[in-house]
C-alpha cells in the first residue's frame, strides 16, 4: 500500500501501481464496439451493469477497504440515490411537486446531485448511530439500517411501493440527449473514472490517511489528539454519496427502480465484488464487479443453480484468495487491514 | 382499537417476540462465545421448516415432524460448524461476512435442488387447527398459542441450562473470558459445537413453528434473521436475557408499529427504537464484555 500512503503527485509511482485499472478502463471504453460488432446490444447493457456496480463498490471499498468499517447498507444508500431520480422524475411527468414544495425535474445535472446530497445525507444520518458502536455491532447495525430503507420504499405507495417506481419522462443530462445505450454507458464509465480519480486523491490525502490510522489502531488515533469518529462519519457520507450517485445512473440506465435493488443482498454482493477484487486498492473493486457480473451472466447458461456455486466461490476466496484478484495480478499486494475487529 | 383487537396483537407480538428468541437465542451466544457472525443463522430456520415439511408428507403427524426437524437441522448445523465455520473464528468480520454470505447463497441453492421452487405445503397439527375462545371474547388461533406456549417453556429451559447447570456455566464462561475459560479446563472446542448445534436446532424449531403460519419456501429465512440481528443488537451481544427482553420488546413492537402507525413510518417504527436504544446505550441493555 506504498502508493495510498505517499505524497500526492508521484505521477510514475501512479503509473507503475495503476497500469491494471488503466488497462480494464481503456478495455471497458470498447464494450460498446464490441457490442456493434458481435451485434448483440446485450453487451452494452451488461457493461453499464458492470460500470455501475463497479462504482458502488467502490464507494464501499473507501470506508471497508480504508476505514475498516464493513457496511452492510450501502445497496440502501445507493438505493436512496436511485429512487431520488425515479421519485424526481415521476414529478417531472406528472407536473405535481415533491412534498408539495419541490418541481420534479428529468435532467441529470440537477439529478445527480440531488441523489449524492440524498444518500451522503441518508449515511451520515444512520452513521451518527451506527459509529456510536464498533466491530460486530457495527456490520449488524448498518444491516438492520438497510432493511429500515428497503421498509421505507415498499411502504411508500404514492412511488409504487413493492412494484416500483418508473421513469416515464426523458431523462437528460444538461440538456443533452441520453437515451441511447452507447451514450449513457460512456457517461457511466466516464463517472467511475471521476470517482476512482478523486477517491484515489482523498486516499493519498491527509484525510485518507488519518481514516487509515482509524482503521488500524484508533486508540493511537485518539490519543495524538485527533478525534476518529469525525472523519468516520465524514468518510461514510463521502461514500454515501458515492453510492447514491452509483444509485442515480442505475435508475436512469434502467428508466425504473424497485425495492428489490435495496434489499441487503445487494449490500452482500457489493462487499463480494469489493473483496473479490481487492480492498487494498482504490479500483481493486471494479475487477471484482467486472467479474461479477460476468458470471451472474454466463452461470446461469450452464446450470439452473449457479447460485451455490458462486457461494461456493465466495468461500474459497475467503478462505484462499485473501488479497482478492489483484493478488494475482501483481503479486502480493497486502491488504491494508483485517476490518472489522 | 377495541380492547378484543388490542389482546388479539398484543397475542400476536408475543408470539413474534418468542420466534425471534428462539432465533436471537442461537445468533447471540454463536457470537458471544465464538465470536462468529452467522449470517447463515436464517437459512437453518428454512432448513427446519423443509425438513417438517417433508417428514410430514411422509407421516402425515407434525408432531413426528417436530423432533426429527430439530434434530436434523441441529446435525446440519453441527457439519457446517465443523466443515467451515470453524476455521473462521480467528477471523476478521469482514471474513464471516462473506463466508456466511456464501453459505446463504448455496444453502437457497440445496434447497431449490432438493424441494423446488413451489412453496412446500406444512399444515398445523389437527387438534390444533380451530380456534381458543379466550377472556374477553377474544377468539385466537390455537396454533399461535401453542407456538407462544413452546416457546416460552423453551426460554425457560434454556435460563435454566444457562444459568443453572454445569454446561451454562462453561457457556458463560466462555462468553465473558473465553482465554480464561480454556485456561480454567474449559473444553472450549466441545462447547462451541454444542452451542452451535443447539442454537441451530433452536432456528429450526422456530423455522418448522412458522412454516404452516406463513410459508415454506426458500428465503424465508432471511426477514426473520434481520430481525433477529436487531433482537441481538439491542439485548447486548452474548446475553440470552437481553435476548429475551429484546425480542419481547420488538415483537410487540413491530406488531403494533404496523398496526397503528401509517405504513412507512410503522414499518421503520423498530429501526428507529434500535437507534434509540443504541443511542443511549451503544453495547446493547444487558451488556457481557466489559
């Protein structure tokens, strides 16, 4: 983890510990090409899955990976992004206001921060709770948090409760025109560039480092006069509203949000992707997500069940591949911290 | 609300409180005593009600169903303590996160092998099929009411084995000092597998109690488990009395959050009591360590 810790603005350092994450972004910058080319638009939709996941996974992995806080919620947090677009949207179409005081609106300039402001609000909310405790209690905590939000949007008939929401009005993005697959999968990869960029930055900053203490050995932390539980509670709304941005491109990619996307499996598969790739790596999820998804796709060709082999899968990677898949990749990569304890 | 309604949900939360016990009770002294995050502990609930299910196909008695279920579901606990879980007690929490998460995916998995898709049918024992006139013009269902009778003598038997005997005192033991517990002769080893399998046995208990109320099917697990991690949270993790407390109090809680409050907030009403609770005490009400 030299890189994490060192000064800012090594830019060959950078380069030597990044060239994999250059390399699966430029690859993920031909998916539409591909698409083209093998004529098979189920490429594009696959890859935006990918790209999104991948951003929510890596707003996880800065408080799991660097904070040692394993939240359970995030799929609740990125879920209150997307259902602010979708609930913003409906109001758009259907000319009435938000709460009675709020003008619905269908463009992602305003929607997207909107969905970041909601959710980072929404994770320092339940954070001030939930970083009142530690460990154990911490992961249930932020477990039990999620499910309050899946609750939350099921009852919420006006927006569709169970069945969900969708966006019937055209969404744009300052102005211009979004709807095609190719487009919007290029504004979802050039978001996961932006977040892996300033979440690398804030990692190599005083800020990340001193969240990385945290993680190690917070009673140091408190004792040289800085106190943890401030720039945890900041580091979970930053990756709160990470999550919720995630959650706001899911939505619009989809044109419609239930529920189901914020129940706490979707919490679970975020840690998978983030672990399966690598927490001691800003991008390290982004593999992870990539190679989730992928199997979510092509397992399910070859056996009915392919869910017990992928839990199958997640166990030999806890038990075997502790790094994650960086591991192999570029040799031994230690992971920052052990997490939770 | 009329005095009849109010009894017959004060019933039905009691009812839920000692369904979570019996589930909160194996979650909390899993990770009281090991230490270990279960978050498979609802796929041994499913377990049991498959398990009844299918012993009653073949018998047509439920009351046949009841020990073999338990048992059974106490033996897949036992294999999958010894096979995996074992090695994860030293771990991190991230670790038993995933490893129990994986767990999930594969046992939802075995059990769409085994039994299929399609709710499997699990009707309550004949004699208990009406309906109990009680106090007051309240009519409840007998079956609820024995589902709240069994549960109530299981938390009393296990304050008893708890507090009262040779084996809960090594229970104890083990969640308060478990360094000093295996240092004192403490077979530690043996008593984790016991607790482990006792507390499956205990999900299944309540899984098969629950399948012919709502129904066996898979995933049924896993809301009751959320719940049951609150009922541990706020007990104080590792305390089979704040388990009980808690799990009292959120039952009769969620029944009468849903029943009085407008849906979205009702449904929010026991999150919200658990950030209370932990607002004002972060280790939960009857706090072991420490």
């Amino acid at each position: 983890m030299a890189d994490t810790i060192a000064k800012p603005g090594g830019l060959s350092v950078m380069l030597r510990v990044s060239w994999p994450i250059l390399l699966i972004l430029a690859l993920l910058a031909f998916a539409p090409t591909l698409s083209n080319a093998l004529d098979n638009p189920f490429l594009v939709r696959l890859f935006t899955r990918a790209v999104i996941f991948a951003m929510a996974a890596v707003a996880l992995n800065f408080v799991l990976g660097f904070g040692g806080l394993v939240s359970l919620m995030h799929g609740g947090l990125a879920g209150i992004g997307a259902y602010a677009v979708a609930i913003m949207a409906f109001h758009d179409y259907d000319g009435s206001k938000f709460l009675g005081v709020f003008p619905g609106t269908s463009d992602l300039a305003i929607l997207i921060p909107v969905a970041m402001l909601a959710a980072g609000l929404g994770a320092a909310l339940t954070g001030i709770v939930a970083l009142r405790t530690s460990g154990a209690y911490f992961i249930m905590i932020t477990l039990a948090f999620n499910q309050m939000l899946y609750y939350f949007f099921v009852a919420l008939q006006q927006y569709g409760g169970d069945d969900g929401l969708q966006i019937l009005s055209n969404l744009t993005l300052a102005g211009f025109d979004i709807s095609r697959r190719a487009t919007f999968y290029y504004v979802a990869l050039v978001a996961l560039c932006a977040e892996l960029f300033f979440f690398s930055r804030v990692v190599a900053s005083r800020f990340g480092t001193i969240l990385q203490a945290c993680a190690q050995n917070e009673r140091r932390v408190t004792a040289i006069g800085i106190p943890p539980l401030r720039y945890k509670l900041a580091a979970l709304a930053i990756s709160g509203a990470a999550a919720g941005l995630a959650g706001a491109l899911w939505a619009s990619g989809q044109q419609f949000v239930s529920p189901s996307e914020l129940s706490w499996d979707r919490s679970g598969d975020y840690i998978v992707m983030a672990v399966l790739g690598g927490t001691g790596r800003v991008w390290g999820p982004v593999l992870g997500a990539v190679v989730f998804v992928l199997l979510e796709a092509f397992l399910p060709a070859w056996t009915q069940f392919w869910q017990a082999p992928f839990g199958v899968v997640v166990i030999l990677i806890v038990v075997f591949l502790r790094g994650g898949l960086i591991d192999l990749m570029g040799g031994s990569l230690a992971r920052p911290t052990g997490g939770g304890r | 609300m009329t005095f009849s309604l109010f009894i017959e949900q004060l019933l039905n939360g009691v009812q839920l409180g000692v369904m979570l016990f019996l589930m909160a009770a194996g979650l909390t002294l899993v990770f009281g005593i090991m230490n270990l995050i279960n978050l498979a502990h609802g796929s041994l609930y499913m377990a049991g009600a498959f398990f009844a299910a299918t012993v009653f196909q073949i018998s047509g008695s439920f009351l046949l169903a009841v020990p073999i279920a338990v048992a059974l579901t106490a033996l897949v606990g036992g294999v999958v303590e010894r096979a995996v879980l074992r090695q994860f007690y030293a771990r991190s929490h991230l670790d038993q996160v995933l490893v129990t998460f994986g767990l999930i995916l594969v046992f939802n998995d075995a059990v769409r092998l085994i039994w299929g898709v399609v709710p499997v049918p699990l009707a309550p024992p004949e004699a208990l099929a009406g309906s109990v006139h009680l106090f007051g013009g309240v009519d409840y269902p007998a079956f609820r009411l024995a589902i709240l009778g069994v549960g109530a003598l299981v938390a009393l038997g296990l304050y008893f084995v708890v507090s009262h005997t040779r084996i809960g005192m090594w229970i104890r033991a083990g969640a308060s000092n478990r360094p000093m517990a295996s240092a004192l002769g403490v077979d530690v080893e043996l008593v984790f597998s016991l607790v482990f399998s006792a507390g499956a046995g205990l999900a299944g208990l309540a899984g098969l109690m629950a399948g012919p109320i709502t129904a066996v099917q898979v995933g049924m697990g896993e809301p009751i488990l959320i719940l049951a991690l609150v009922v541990t949270v706020i007990g104080g993790i590792g305390s089979i009395r704040g388990a009980f407390v808690a799990a009292l109090m959120i039952g009769v809680g969620d029944t009468f959050g849903r029943v009085l409050l407008p849906p979205a907030l009702g449904s929010m009403a026991i999150f919200m009591l658990m950030a209370a609770i932990l607002a004002w005490r972060p280790k939960g009400l009857f706090p072991v360590h420490g």
